[in-house]
C-alpha cells in the first residue's frame, strides 16, 4: 500500500510537470466546478484568483463557468457552434474545448482555452504557405524569359547608334528587369528552404562576429552597429546560418529606411530576455521615420511594400526563418522615432518549445 501510495504522488507531481510545460492553456475542473489543475498560460488568461487548486471556476471567469454548464446540459445533443470568451485582462478572445475526463458522471472535466488571435494567425500562415507554392511555381516558369529580356535590353543599351531617349528606355528595362529577377530568386529560394539545423549559439559572441562581416560587406564603420546585452551572455538554439539571414535582411533594411532627420545613421542591436516569460530577445531598432500606421499590419505579408524599391519579401521570408526555428519575429514602432524589430526565441531550457 506504502508503494502504491508513493506511485500515485509521483505519477501525481509528473502529470503536474507536464501540464505546467504544455504550450496549451488547460485547466480541469471537478464535477462542482472547482479548479483542480490549471498551468501558468491558462491562469494568465483567467487571471490571478484562477491559480490556486480548488478555486470555484465561475470566481476566475464567469463566462467561462456559463459555457462549461452550457456545453455540460448539450452533451447529449448535436454540437453547438463554438462559443467565446474574452480574458481577464481584455485582451483575448478564447475559444474553450471541453472533453470528459473518464465515463462516469458527473465527471471531471478538462478544458483548453484556444486564443482565436493565434488560431487566426494560423490559419493566415497556412494561406500564405499555399501562396508561396503558387508563386514558386510561377517564378520558376517565368525565370528564363526575364533573363533573356534583361540580356536583350543590356545589349541594345551598349549600341553606339541608340540616342540619349533610347538609352534611357532600355536603361529602365533593363533595371526593372534586375528587380524582377530578384524578386524571382527572393521566391526561388523560399520553395527550397531547407529545415532548421538548430544548435546552442551564445548570442553576444555570435553578434560581434555578425558585426564585422556585414560591416566588412556593406563598407560601413563598424561604430554604425551598436551591440548591447541587458544581461550579459544569453544562449539560444537556432540555425546560425538562418539567424545570419534574418539579422542581415533587418540591417539592410535599417541601412536604407532607418537613416534620422538629423542622419542619425546608428542601428542598435540589443540582447535580452522577456520580462514576463525570462525568453531570450534579439533586438534591431534604427532611428528613422518608421513604418506608417496603415502599413504596419501588412509588413509580414508576401509582395507587400511601401517602397518602389523593395521587393515585399525581405520582412516575410525573414519571419518564415523565425518560425522554422521556434522563434517569433515582432515588430513594433519606437516612441522616440524608427522601428524595432524582435526576434524572440524559445527557451533552450525548456524541453517543450
């Protein structure tokens, strides 16, 4: 008896373990709707009376007590459409999912709070995946005419007997030709983007080496990047090669767009972890104009630009690096003027992402 007593708390604290580690926000409520388990995401989103075991369920979340009774008298009846909720803090709106815990009744009950934002989002990024094939496919059939379209208008622009006009038109041929040919291998090698390689990189070091190379690259004084840690050494899993072209695209951006009034040219790079969750952070920021208003929600989107000279594909190619290495890409105006972008990464001491 000692030992199977001894086996349940164990079992007891590793399903403990567990939930507290999931990604999802879950709670179980008993057959009084009483709280009986609840992890740290869920308890964010009901609040702070949510968090402690046997806790009434409707003293954490009304709402959310109204849809579990709902949901418990339609059991026995075809599935109602998908009700909401919004979180403690007002700024969520959840969708709950019940499942009975074992046959017999009343029955406990485990519940996952699904925020609509992020199923939304999913939903885009399942979109924007099929766009990319799409695009992929046309890039590659349209490869081959371009390039002899830009050959053709170099040539004719080497012609002696061509007046200054004429020089001019196959001038902007042939640099228009150049962009969509870079726009083509920009599409190109999103469909053959290989998977993550992750491996522990210590960002501090990595970023003084990432500093001399683009510096030694674009011919800048390396003084123009400003490399900064809040908390000395963080370490991160990622593939250096895929973080190499994240970063580098968020400088080249900053070089062009993120130049002062004033011509404060300087580009911060900062290293850190998140307050609320201790993930580590890479931070980019520039001291230019900044993105305006009406764009700033279009930025990661594939094609999207506000300037003639952009190709859309940059800051969407970027994020999609992010993603492949568990990481988020974040962008957010400065309210000293110019754009920060954050690379948030998952923690390397967490052993679910």
């Amino acid at each position: 008896v000692r030992r199977q007593q001894v086996d349940m708390a164990n079992l007891a604290q590793l399903s403990q373990y567990i939930v507290q580690h999931l990604r999802e926000s879950i709670v179980v409520v008993d057959h009084e709707s009483r709280i009986r388990l609840i992890n740290e995401t869920a308890a964010q989103l009901l609040g702070d009376s949510s968090s402690y075991p046997g806790a009434l369920l409707g003293e954490a979340s009304p709402q959310l007590l109204y849809l579990l009774e709902t949901w418990r008298a339609r059991t026995a009846t075809p599935a109602a459409p998908a009700q909401t909720f919004v979180s403690a803090d007002g700024g969520h709106v959840i969708q709950p999912h019940f499942a009975s815990l074992g046959g017999s009744e009343p029955s406990p009950v485990i519940v996952f709070l699904e925020d609509t934002e992020l199923l939304a989002a999913k939903i885009q990024q399942s979109k924007l995946a099929g766009l990319g094939r799409l695009s992929a496919s046309i890039a590659h059939e349209i490869r081959n005419p371009v390039g002899a379209m830009s050959h053709a208008a170099q040539l004719l622009g080497e012609s002696p007997s061509l007046s200054a006009e004429d020089k001019r038109l196959t001038e902007i041929v042939r640099t228009n030709g150049d962009r969509v040919r870079q726009i083509i291998e920009n599409v190109m090698s999103m469909s053959r983007r290989e998977s993550s390689r992750p491996e522990r990189v210590v960002l501090g070091g990595w970023l003084a080496g990432f500093r001399d190379e683009f510096c030694a690259t674009m011919q800048i004084k390396p003084e123009r990047l400003s490399v900064s840690s809040l908390l000395g050494d963080v370490e991160v899993q990622v593939d250096p090669s895929q973080l190499r072209q994240i970063v580098w695209n968020l400088c080249e951006n900053a070089m062009k767009y993120g130049v002062s009034a004033d011509g404060n040219e300087t580009i911060e790079l900062r290293i850190g972890r998140l307050a609320s969750t201790a993930r580590p952070f890479l931070e980019v920021a520039d001291r230019g104009p900044g993105i305006p208003v009406q764009h700033r929600e279009r930025i990661f989107e594939p094609f999207f630009t506000g300037n003639e000279r952009g190709t859309g594909l940059g800051l969407f190619l970027s994020r999609e690096l992010a993603q492949t290495n568990g990481a988020t890409l974040l962008y957010e105006p400065r309210t000293s003027g110019g754009s920060l972008f954050r690379i948030v990464f998952r923690d390397p001491e967490r052993w679910v992402a």
